[in-house]
C-alpha cells in the first residue's frame, strides 16, 4: 500500500495537469462561456506558472524566492473566480471562488505568523485546487447534461445580484 501512495503523489501533479488539458478541451468544444472562463482562469494561474516558475527558480514556489508571486496570482484567481461567480447563471463557481479564498488567507496567515506547519500550509495553498478542478468537471458535466435534456439556456445573469428581492 506504501508504494501505491508513493507512486501517486509522485505523479500527482502530472496528473492533475494532464485532467486539467483534457478537462480544458472538452470544455471549450461542449461547454459554455462561464466554464471556458472558469478552465482558462485554472489553466493561467494554477497550471502554466508552475512550469514557468520551476524554469526561472527549481523548487516549491509557494515558499521559495518567487512565494510573492505565487500570492499574486492566488489573489488574482481569487478576484476573477470572484466576478465569475457572481455572475454565472450557475451555482458552482462559488464554491471554486470559495476553495480558492482559501489559499489566499492561507499565504495571509503565513505572512502574519511567524512559524506556520509547512505541510499544513502546502495542503492549504495546493490542496484547493484539486477541489476546484473536480467542481469545474462536475459543473461541465451537469451544463452538458441540462444543454441536452433541455436545450440551451443563459449562461450569465441578467442583472447583478443583490437586494433587489427586498423591493415590492
């Protein structure tokens, strides 16, 4: 069983990668707008810096020389996953903005204390992803099952949420 768990989280990363590209095509053939913006935010943030930062400096970004700039781009997928969610004409991209609020008040918490767990920190700024990665498949597979059942329907909101239900 121990060698099972050493293959695995050796090629964890690989394999999320590889999901994410698969996960990627078939969104932007079959998917709707809200889920190809979802995918490219994924695929800009989470996936293609990870090799560009393993090229400029080897080694764990989110605590190496380069951690400001992980942070940046955790709170840039934040804002963005943000505006998408409150926006969609779906539920799940909550839940995405949600896991990734996570990592950015992990890299807060990091920088306000002195000495933090690094594997609890490393399971708080990557571990989201994973999550988000599952919620992006399952919200294209459940716009992919509605779209046939029901034909197409809006992908964005008509008017921003808010208290508008409070008004008579």
């Amino acid at each position: 069983m121990g060698e099972l768990l050493d293959f695995l989280n050796a090629y964890r990363v690989s394999a999320q990668h590889i999901a994410s590209l698969l996960l990627a095509a078939a969104i932007w053939r079959w998917g709707g707008a809200p889920e190809r913006w979802l995918i490219s935010i994924f695929l800009a943030t989470m996936v293609v810096p990870i090799y560009v930062i393993d090229w400029i400096a080897p080694g764990p970004a989110e605590s190496g020389p380069l951690a400001p700039f992980v942070f940046l781009l955790d709170l840039a997928a934040a804002m963005l996953f943000v505006a998408i969610a409150l926006n969609a004409n779906r539920n799940y991209p909550l839940w995405i903005a949600a896991f990734q609020m996570v990592a950015v008040v992990a890299h807060l918490v990091k920088a306000m204390v002195d000495s933090i767990s690094p594997l609890a920190f490393a399971i708080l700024v990557i571990g989201p992803s994973y999550c988000q990665l599952l919620l992006i498949f399952g919200g294209f597979g459940r716009h992919w099952l509605r779209e046939r059942r029901f034909g197409p329907y809006r992908e964005w909101r008509l008017t921003p949420p808010g208290l508008n239900w409070l008004r008579p």
